[in-house]
C-alpha cells in the first residue's frame, strides 16, 4: 500500500487536509451521520453552493465538488455511496468509483492532501470487511497517478470502522 496513505481515529472533520470527503446521499442536500456533520459545520453557504451546482439526484459513485465555506478545508468531495443490495448491483464498482473520483478531483485541482471517511458503510449498510480493503485499494492504485497528492487521511469515528480499516 501506498505509504502516504494512513488510517486514524477520528472525524474526518478534524482533519488538517486541504479536501475532505462527505458521504453524501444522493439529495445532496444533508442527512445524517458524516454528512449532517459536515453540512452543520460547514454552514448553510454550503446547501446553497449545493443548489446551485447540482439540481435533482446523484448517481451512484458520482462526485461533487464544492469550497469548504465555514470549515477549514479548502474543497469538500461530495461521494454518493451505493446502497448494498448484496454485491451483485455493480456496488464495488460504484464505490470504488467514488474513491477513485476524490482522487481525480484532487489532482485536478492541486490539493495535496485529502481526508476520507468511509463511504456507504452506514445507513447504506456496505459491509466493512468488503468496503475498507477496497477503499484502500482504490486509492493506493489512483494515488499511483500522480506524487502531488502527499496525504490520504482515513478518518475512521467508530471503534470497529478503525479496527477494520486499520487492519485492511
């Protein structure tokens, strides 16, 4: 793997990377868990910038950008996780779509540094043991691309999500 990505314990709010990744529910428009953190912190500038940027549903594995308004982060990557029907609907395609998107976008806009957390392992009900070792993967191998991204953080809140994205 590669060795400037790291796994901790944590919010992804508190991260001190330039980008950090919400996930986000194909609304866009805030919800619960990390996403309703992070629209909270950020303020209300942020469903606005939401509106006007993107109108109706996101797809799965579909990645929005916007600023970071009232959070320290210059960029939030805005992924909308599949929702687990047993791995058969194209779901570790889709999510390995959203990993490997943050990563485009942050090449594409010169970040150096980007928080994750995980994505679709919530109320979309993801298994962990399949989404930590493929979100690990998939930005190892998009990190290959480029030696300007210097940081992926995993910001894993629960015990068990850092135990298992830890040990993937």
């Amino acid at each position: 793997m590669d060795p400037r990505i790291s796994v901790v314990r944590g919010s992804v709010i508190q991260c001190e990377t330039e980008a950090i990744v919400n996930a986000a529910n194909a609304r866009l428009r805030g919800g619960g868990g990390v996403d309703g953190a992070i629209h909270a912190a950020a303020g209300p500038k942020l469903l606005l910038e939401l509106q006007r940027v993107h109108s109706g549903w996101a797809e799965a594995g579909e990645v929005v950008v916007t600023g970071g308004h009232e959070l320290p982060h210059r960029y939030i990557f805005h992924a909308v996780g599949p929702i687990w029907r047993g791995g058969d609907a194209g779901e570790p395609e889709a999510l390995a779509r959203c990993y490997r998107g943050c990563v485009e976008h942050g090449i594409r806009l010169g970040v150096r540094s980007i928080g994750f957390c995980s994505i679709s392992t919530g109320i979309y009900g993801y298994p962990l043991e399949l989404a930590a070792p493929l979100a690990l993967r998939t930005v190892s191998e998009a990190l290959e691309a480029t030696t300007e991204i210097e940081q992926a953080l995993f910001a894993m809140f629960g015990e068990e999500e850092f135990r298992i994205f830890s040990r993937a």
